[in-house]
C-alpha cells in the first residue's frame, strides 16, 4: 500500500509534543495520560505482560520498519503525539517520523501518516492501542472540522461537551482542538453550570446563582435556559454565560434578541449538521455539540511492517 503522490492539505495548527496541560488548569494533564496509557497496556497486555504471538518469532532485540496508513476519507489526523509516546512506552529507543503534520487533512486515501523504526515486538506490541488512541481522535476531530467549517463564517465558536467516552476525554478534547473546535469545562471542578436538576434542587435559577456566587465568587458561572424567563431572570442575576438548551430557532432568536449582548450567549440540544444553519444566528457566541465526541465513527488506519532492520 503506497502513499499517493500529492500530500494531502494541511491545516495551520501543527503541535508537535503533547502539553495536555493547556487543556485545563490543574496540572492534571500528563498524570490522566499516563494513567490512560497504563490501564491500556494492562488491558492488552496483561500482567506480567506478554505477546504470545510475536514474542516466540521476534524475540526482545529483532528490528523493523513499519508505516501507519490512513485508509478513510476525508479525515483530519489528530493525535500523532500521543501516538508517538504509546510506542516509546514499549521502546524508548524507537524512532518516530511523522509525515504529516497535526491537524493535516486527508482529501484522498490510502496515504501514509508515519513510519516506526525499532524493535519488533514493541512496534507489534503497542500497536493496537496506538492506533485506537488514534483513530478514535481522527474521528473526533474530523466531525469538529465539519461543524467548524460551517460555522466559521459567523465567527460562532464550536464546544465540545462532558459527553465523552470514559477515560479517554484528554484525548478527545485535545482532537476537538486540533480541528479548530474549542473546548467547553473540562470537568465538573472547572466552571459553574446551573442545570435543571440544580434548579430543581435550589428552588430557582435566583436561589442556585446566589448560593453559588456566595460560595464561589471567582469562578465563572452559566446558567441553563429553557425559556424566556429563565434567560431574563439569568441576565437579572448577571450570569457571566447563558446557555439555551433545547430552544428552537425561533425562540433563539427571541433570546438573543432579549440578551442583546450583555452575556456570553451559547446554544445547545440536538443541533447537528443538517439543522446546524437555523442556529447560526447573529448574536449566539458559541454552540456546543455532544456529537463530536458521542456520535463520531472511527477512522480506518493501519499499521504494516515493510521489512526487518
């Protein structure tokens, strides 16, 4: 399987080491990764760690050449930092070439996406949880790149959401931005997001803001809209961000209408990219999706030994 003579367009976010920690703000960046990548081996590998199969025919110290192809198009690569780490954590002496850059869209398959050079039963050994790693945050970033595109000319941000598959959010919200979408909290420690059921529980969206900006003033704070006097009674309170859920486009416009600017206004609930153009609204500052992490498919990759060193 050969690469195709014209490499595939590249977009201009290129990162070239992983610094998950400007993903959030609590340095917990590099210790969720490590443990992500740990359970992973443990999984596939077990303990004492073992490959059956390759262990008998390659041994400990054999060598190889191996490509990882990118069989599925369009796509947005996302993800090859993390890649690079999975094989050194077996084999810290592998050599890692990219050929492309993060973020690089692939407008025509099968092409090549890196090469892998060291030992044999490292490359064979990590190589199914690399490329799940992999795929699952092409997959991500390449329905970003979609709602993104579409969005772009309104100046609207896309937001990622909390619905993420278990252990693997660093990684799915690092795709979301590497295909120029943006990332909502990172987790429950992060911001303020009155909810219905916090509604419910404080007896009124004045009741839960009071108590919450007593109990936390510095943190920012946004409250969940359903309806009109939920968004007037916020805008009362002087919610930093007003998130309407679930609203049609109708009533968006409504809402917006009645903010006019003195909150940050973000749009939520079933929005996805056919009824996407009804919510691109002036006035809506962002629209966060649970689909680019919840609904996604995975990118076809493979890895193939070319030959022994």
């Amino acid at each position: 399987m050969k690469a195709p003579a014209a490499m595939p367009e590249s977009s201009t976010f290129d990162r070239n080491k992983p610094d998950w920690d400007f993903i959030n703000h609590y340095g917990l960046g590099r210790i969720l990764f490590e443990k992500a990548l740990e359970l992973a081996f443990l999984e596939d590998l077990g303990q004492p760690p073992i490959d059956l199969t390759t262990a008998p025919l390659a041994g400990t110290t054999k060598l190889a050449k191996a490509t990882i192809y990118c069989k599925s198009a369009p796509a947005v690569i996302a993800g090859l930092p993390v890649m690079a780490l999975v094989f050194k954590k077996l084999d810290p002496e592998s050599k890692i070439t990219p050929l492309l850059n993060e973020g690089a869209r692939i407008i025509q398959a099968p092409v090549a996406v890196t090469s892998i050079e060291g030992k044999v039963a490292a490359i064979l050994g990590a190589e199914r949880i690399a490329l799940n790693l992999l795929q699952r945050m092409c997959a991500v970033a390449t329905t970003t790149s979609q709602f993104v595109e579409k969005a772009k000319p309104y100046k609207i941000a896309i937001l990622d959401t909390r619905k993420t598959s278990p252990g693997l959010r660093l990684f799915e919200k690092y795709a979301v931005l590497t295909a120029g979408g943006e990332n909502h909290r990172f987790g429950l420690n992060d911001a303020i997001l009155i909810k219905d059921n916090h509604i419910q529980l404080a007896g009124g969206v004045s009741q839960a803001v009071k108590l919450l900006r007593s109990q936390y003033p510095t943190k920012p704070l946004e409250v969940e809209c359903t309806n009109l006097e939920e968004v007037k009674e916020s805008l009362n309170l002087q919610a930093d961000k007003i998130l309407l859920d679930n609203m049609s486009p109708g009533l968006v416009k409504e809402a917006v209408k009645l903010v006019n600017k003195r909150s940050f206004v973000e749009v939520s609930g079933g929005i996805n990219l056919e009824n996407m153009n009804e919510y691109l609204q002036p006035g809506v500052n962002a629209i966060s999706v649970g689909a680019l992490t919840h609904s996604t498919t995975s990118i076809d990759l493979s890895l193939e030994v070319e030959k022994s060193l």
